[in-house]
C-alpha cells in the first residue's frame, strides 16, 4: 500500500492526531543542518522532535500542558 493510500485516524476519538515519520520526512530535506528547531506544539515523544533530532538539529519543543 502506498503511503498516500493509508487512513489516518484518531483511535481513541476526539481532536488530537499525531503525525507519523513518513510525514516529516518531506519536511527535513529544507531545514538547513545547523538551525535550531523550535516544535511549539509538541512534546519529547513527537515524531517531529524525534525526527528533527536524527537529522542532527539542536530541537526546542513546547506543549501547553507543560505551561498549566
């Protein structure tokens, strides 16, 4: 099945998905190997920080739960 074919839901319900690696792999190719990567709506586990941080980035991340 090709990726573009997959459904991607919420199992548990409501309005929180998360993206899966093959959705931030397109992005890492245009962030420059030096910068510094602020996530401001995630936390350590998120893919984007974790895929950003294989990539050799420095990654800053925030949640609002961490704030309340």
């Amino acid at each position: 099945m090709l990726i573009s074919q997959k459904l991607l839901y919420n199992k548990v319900g409501g309005d929180e998905s998360y993206t899966p690696a093959y959705g931030v792999h397109p992005i890492i190719k245009h962030i420059p190997t030096d910068a510094i990567v602020w996530c401001p709506f995630d936390k350590e586990h998120s893919e984007f920080v974790q895929q950003i941080r294989k990539n050799g980035n420095a990654v800053i991340y925030s949640h609002i739960e961490d704030h309340f």
